[in-house]
C-alpha cells in the first residue's frame, strides 16, 4: 500500500535533513514524500529546493511564502495526495527501521482501525521494540507528531481545523471526530519514531498564549478529560465495568485499583486505563495514600465503600457509591 508522508517544514534545516536521511535509510513500504515549506530561512528554503530537484520522483515541494500553521500546512499536503495512507511527519523525528511498514500492516488487519502512532520516546518508549511487532494498544485520541491516517477516514471526517492555527490541538480534535465516526485511534508497538517535541513551536514568542487559547477551544468543543479512580473494596468489580469504558471511550485518564486476589474485570487494553492491585492488609490505608499524593488531583472518585466515599468528600473529592 502507497503512503505519502507530509512533513511540514519551518526552519530547522539540519533537524529535516536528518528526518528525511532516516526515512530514505529505513522505509521500505512504497512512499512518496510531500514538503509543505511554511516560509523557511533561506538556509532551509535553499536545502529544501535542492532535494526535491535530486529526487522528483520522489519528493514533491510546496513552498508557502509564509508560515501558514501547521494545520494548514497538513491540509494543503492532503489536498496534494492520492494515496490511500497519509503520514503526517514533523521535521524533528527520526524514523526507525520498518516503522511505515509495521504501521500500515497493522492497519490493515482491522478496518475499524483509523489513525495509528508509533511508539516513540515523547509516548513513553525508550526506544525501538520489534519483537512487538504486530501489537497494538488503542488510545484515546493519537498524537500529530507522526500520525499514519487511512484516506477513507479523512474523507469521511474531514482534515485538520483551522482554528487551531499555528498549532497544538488539531491532532486531538481530529481524534475525537474519528473516535465518533466509528473508528478507532491506536498506538502501533513495534513501530518505532524519536520525536524531539516542539522544536518549531517554542520558537514563537507567543506559543504559551496560543496554546492555551487552542486548549480552550479544545475543552470548549469536546469537554475537557478528566481523571477517575475506581476503587473496588469487594470481590465483585464487574459492577464497574460499564462505567469505565464509557470514561475511557470519552477520552478520560482512568485509574483502576484492586485488591489483590479479587476478580479481574474484562476491560481492554488502552493507554488511558492504568490498574493496580494492592495487598489485602492496609488497603483502605494504602489507597487513601495513593489518592490525596497525587499532583495531578482526581477529578472523581468512584467506589463500592461507603466509608472512602465520605472520606474523600471531606477533602473536596468529587466521589460516589
């Protein structure tokens, strides 16, 4: 299957050379590269203009005469594919061995599976694991970093939205519509990306300001994620099933602790769930503890006890039984 990888280019020119080195030394899977160049330095502009003339067949150069955003960037670089896989690539990756590859084969044994992320070391891997291959977890909503992305999805939802321009948020609203047309988001594991994050992004003076005018917007139109704990004190945690994959289908950060022993709850695998057990002796204890340390306050608390319930109230905990 053919795949056109978009790389949206500002600046950078040594971090794009060594992203396309890696993609020319490690992808093996028929590709066609597309540079959207958003205004780059002359530097950049001049580098980019001699690799698209060495390699015409393979490289195809769209220069904007100012940076236009990274959502636009992408989206003009849709409009200029026919292929029936889109990558989306930000010019400070490095790509490793087979990772087109390994993505587009997992893609194609589900079709309910509509965008992919590699494993990469910014979503938690240190580095490459190919005796993974083939395994996937699904995610609440994938990353734009690299983002491999059927074409059937986007002309059933739809590019990336304008509004966040420059950039941070598009990616997670593109999610949430593919999320609701019926497919599902995953993280491919034996596909392997180094992201340096935000190299072109934090360059801008007033890339706070926008990033939280994008998060507003975000939260504003999908509701903002939130963090559940689920603490299951009884033998019978099936009660909670259905209440925590509805968090995680909406996109929230869930917490699962059990006691240890207890029965196992039939959930799927999935980035945004995290289950633990903790030992019998001291459990109310330990749970108290693992609840009120955390920086990042639960939004939400969800337990079969009556008693942790009423605890965590009088701390300002939003908790039901």
């Amino acid at each position: 299957m053919k795949c056109d990888i978009i790389i949206p280019v500002w600046n950078e020119k040594k971090l794009t050379a060594r992203c396309i080195e890696t993609i020319l030394d490690n992808t093996h899977s028929p590709y066609r590269i597309i540079i959207i160049d958003n205004g780059s330095d002359s530097e950049t502009a001049q580098y980019l203009n001699e690799l698209a003339g060495q390699r015409p067949e393979l490289i195809y150069l769209k220069r904007n005469d100012k940076n236009l955003g990274f959502p636009k960037a992408v989206n003009q670089g849709v409009e200029l594919s026919d292929a029936p896989y889109i990558c989306i690539l930000n010019n400070d990756t490095e790509v490793h061995k087979d990772w087109l590859t390994e993505m587009i084969q997992v893609a194609e044994k589900d079709a309910g599976i509509g965008v992919i992320n590699p494993a990469s070391n910014n979503l938690g891997q240190k580095g490459p694991a190919p005796e993974l291959s083939g395994k996937w977890i699904e995610m609440a909503a994938c990353t734009g970093f690299c983002m491999l992305v059927k074409r059937e999805v986007i002309d059933r939802v739809g590019m990336f939205d304008e509004i966040y321009t420059p950039g941070n948020f598009e990616d997670m609203d593109f999610s949430k519509r593919v999320v609701r047309a019926g497919y599902r988001c995953i993280l491919a594991k034996g596909a392997y990306v180094y992201h340096r994050q935000n190299t072109s992004f934090k360059k801008r003076q007033d890339w706070d300001d926008r990033f939280k005018r994008n998060r507003d917007i975000f939260n504003e139109r999908w509701g903002r994620p939130k963090r559940i704990v689920y603490i299951v004190t009884g033998s019978d945690p099936d009660i909670f099933k259905t209440g925590i994959r509805e968090s995680i289908k909406q996109g929230d950060w869930v917490w699962v602790i059990l006691k240890y022993g207890s029965k196992n709850i039939d959930l799927p695998e999935h980035t945004s769930l995290s289950i633990f057990r903790l030992v019998k002796i001291g459990f109310t204890i330990k749970v108290i503890w693992r609840v009120l340390k955390r920086k990042k306050r639960f939004d939400k608390v969800v337990t079969d006890s009556r008693f942790l319930a009423q605890f965590f109230k009088v701390f300002g905990y939003s908790a039901l039984s």
